[in-house]
C-alpha cells in the first residue's frame, strides 16, 4: 500500500483500490485526466506498479487474465519460454484461434 500511495503522489493521480484481503490480491485503478499527457503517465505509473509487485513476489495480474490492457508489460513478468509454453497449450485447447482473439497468448 505505501509504494502505491508513493505512485500515486510521483504522478500525481488518485489510485484507489479493492481487492481480495483473503489472498493479499490487490486491484488498483488509476485515475486521472487524460489531458497533458496523462495517457503517458498513467502508463507510467502502472509500469512502477507493475515493479513494486514484483518486488513483493506478486504478478500483474492474479486471478483475471491479461486480456488487452497489459499485452505491453506481459514481458516484464513471463520471458519467452513462458510464453511459448502458454501459447503451445492455448494451440492444444483452441486449434483455429478464434477464443479470445487478440489477447495475449495468440
């Protein structure tokens, strides 16, 4: 919670949370006006996120998919390997591509 208030203050934004508190699974959501370069910062400020999280042996993602929204910082947690293993099961369950199309594991 301190390195997302830190995030927060760094970026100027309000980032407020819910979350599972059974299994430590915390979900941010950062707002702020997209206006002057907020898009920019937002992502920004969700990359540091993403770090702080995995200092603390934490994903970006835990029990929701990665979907579309965090296809750019999918590296920052699974290297190549992982994701060719994840890609040769999604072959396995879905031969003709057509679940979930243009999310992560394609």
């Amino acid at each position: 919670m301190d390195a997302i208030d830190r995030v927060a203050n760094e970026f100027s934004t309000v980032i407020p949370m819910v979350g599972h508190v059974g299994d430590g699974n915390l979900h941010p959501t950062l707002i702020k006006s997209l206006a002057d370069g907020g898009l920019q910062n937002l992502k920004k400020a969700k990359r540091e996120i993403y770090k702080e999280a995995l200092k603390l042996g934490g994903t970006m993602t835990a029990e929701h998919g990665v979907g579309k929204i965090r296809i750019p910082e999918i590296d920052m947690f699974l290297n190549k390997k992982e994701l060719e293993l994840m890609r040769g099961i999604k072959k396995v369950f879905d031969p003709n591509g057509i679940l979930n199309q243009g999310c992560a594991i394609k």
